[in-house]
C-alpha cells in the first residue's frame, strides 16, 4: 500500500489563497470550497483531450475559463488520474535521453 493511501486525512488535496488577488478565479456558487491547489491547470497541455470546459479563442489559445475542474470538489482525483498522460506526452525516448549524456 503506498503512503498515500495510508493517509487518514486528504487535507493535501485542497488549498485556498483568499488573499490573491485573482480569488476566485473563475465564478464559483460557494467560495468556501474553491481548491487553489492547481491554480495552473497541469492538464492544459492535453490541449483538446483535457477532459475540460474549454474553447479557443480567435487567435488559437486555449481558454479555460468557464473550466472549474481543478478548482472542484474532485478535481485533485481527476487530475492526478490523468496526470499520467502528461507524464508520457513529455517522456523522452531512450534515443534522446543517450544523446544528452
């Protein structure tokens, strides 16, 4: 069993900056449980397969702002499922990883 699953509370996955200047970032019904944790979503770069409420914008950025996923109840499990396709979009082949050394 890892150590994560030996935790007794889940405290670790919600964090709130009342204090930024940006808070709440995106319209929320109750700020009490707004999750700053990933203030920057790290799904983001999934582009279209994010799972999330995007659009782009006329000049091709990805817009996330009607997207509360990160910011949700859930939303730590939701992301670190589908952190792992982050991690292999951006794994290097063995090829690559030879050539720097």
């Amino acid at each position: 069993m890892s150590k994560h699953m030996e935790m007794e509370t889940e405290n670790f996955k919600f964090f709130q900056h009342k204090e930024c200047e940006f808070f709440p970032c995106h319209e929320v019904k109750d700020k009490a449980k707004f999750n700053c944790l990933f203030c920057y979503c790290p799904l983001y770069v999934l582009g279209e397969n994010c799972g999330g409420n995007f659009r782009y914008t006329e000049n091709g950025v990805k817009d996330c702002t009607l997207c509360g996923i990160p910011h949700s109840t859930g939303g730590y499990d939701y992301i670190m499922d589908r952190f792992k396709e982050v991690i292999e979009m951006v794994k290097k082949e063995p090829e690559e990883r030879d050539e720097e050394e």
